[in-house]
C-alpha cells in the first residue's frame, strides 16, 4: 500500500516544510529534536510521539536504517528485544496506566518504529476513526507477536492492502465495552466515563 496521508502514526502536513524530504520521512528529524528525544542507547532512540494520541505516547527507534517490519531479519532479534525491553521499563514507571507495545501492521512513517502507548486515549490529536482503529483493532500488532512470528519464521508478513483498509474502515467500538458511538466526540466523551471511575485521566 502507498502512504496516505490518512494513516495515522502521525499527521505531519503541517511540519513538512520544516523536515527534508517528504513528510513520510519526518521520524528521521524528530530522531534528533531534543524537544522530542527521551533518551537513546548504542541501538535505539525513544521520542515523544510528535503527535500523540493518548496521555502516553513514545516511540522507540532502532539506529539502524530499517524501514518497516517487512525489512525484518533474525539477526534484528535482539535489537527487537531491546526495544522491548525499554517498552517494559516505561510500562513499570507508568504502573497506573494500561499500556501496550506495539507495531502498526502498515505504518505511514518510514523508520521502523515501536509506540509505546496508554489506553485512555486522551489527546486532541486524536481525531479520525482511522487514528482510533489503527490502535484499537488488529492493524496494532503487539510488540510480543512480532518477535515471536520472527523467531519462527525468520521475517515478518505484511499485511494485505485490503485487510489493512478493512481494519483502518471498520465502525467505531469502544475497546473497554460495547458502546458503538455513532462519531469520534461521542467515543472520546465515553471515554473519559471508563478513565475517571479508573483514576487514568
């Protein structure tokens, strides 16, 4: 599938002018932003998401230039683990939240990139019903699924085009309950119902 503006990770129009090249490159800059650096190690980088889409939102980045999942090898295990690993570390110094770790099946940015994210899903950028399904459907692959599918079997599938599509269009579904909310105000005010009973707000 070619990169559509639409597909979530992050809505860089606004900041295209400001990075080399075209917007789908912008993690290459936000990389070295120390407005947005966390913290880095000898094979990864942690950002805040540019663009977050919940009160917790970093992205971890290996150094090395790895485009997508599809360019996963074995031999990138352990820069996987490291990632994480790190991930991990963030869930225990959040202990409050719920947190998940993981990959979008077809991301829009090109670098490879793990998000590292709270599931109250509080943020204005949060906006559009692709922005929703592409964290709360199975176009979010957990962290642990992709290393285990390539410890088994040495390379990472790309989801089909039409499957991702499908997924990215599906109506919009509370992911804690059964609520069908007709648009995105009605979901994000249901949520805030889930997430003050919780003490996550």
């Amino acid at each position: 599938m070619g990169t559509k503006r639409s597909l979530n990770d992050h809505e860089l129009e606004s900041s295209a002018k400001k990075t080399a090249g075209h917007w789908s490159k912008g993690l290459l800059s936000s990389m070295e932003d120390p407005e947005l650096k966390v913290e880095e190690d000898d094979t990864t980088v942690v950002i805040k998401d540019k663009y977050p889409k919940a009160e917790v939102h970093y992205l971890i980045l290996p150094k090395e230039d790895i485009s997508d999942m599809s360019k996963l090898q074995k031999r990138h295990l352990p820069l996987l683990k490291n990632m994480f690993a790190i991930g991990e570390r963030i869930m225990e110094e959040n202990p409050n939240r719920e947190i998940r770790l993981g990959f979008h099946a077809v991301a829009s940015m090109s670098r490879l990139h793990m998000h590292v994210i709270s599931q109250d899903f509080n943020s204005k950028c949060l906006k559009t019903k692709r922005h929703w399904n592409s964290f709360t459907s199975s176009y979010f692959v957990p962290a642990s699924s992709i290393i285990a599918e390539l410890e088994k079997n040495g390379c990472i599938k790309r989801m089909a085009s039409k499957t991702a599509e499908s997924l990215l269009a599906t109506p919009l579904k509370c992911h804690k309950c059964s609520l069908e909310p007709k648009t995105m105000p009605q979901l994000k005010t249901h949520l805030m119902t889930h997430f003050k009973k919780s003490g996550c707000t």
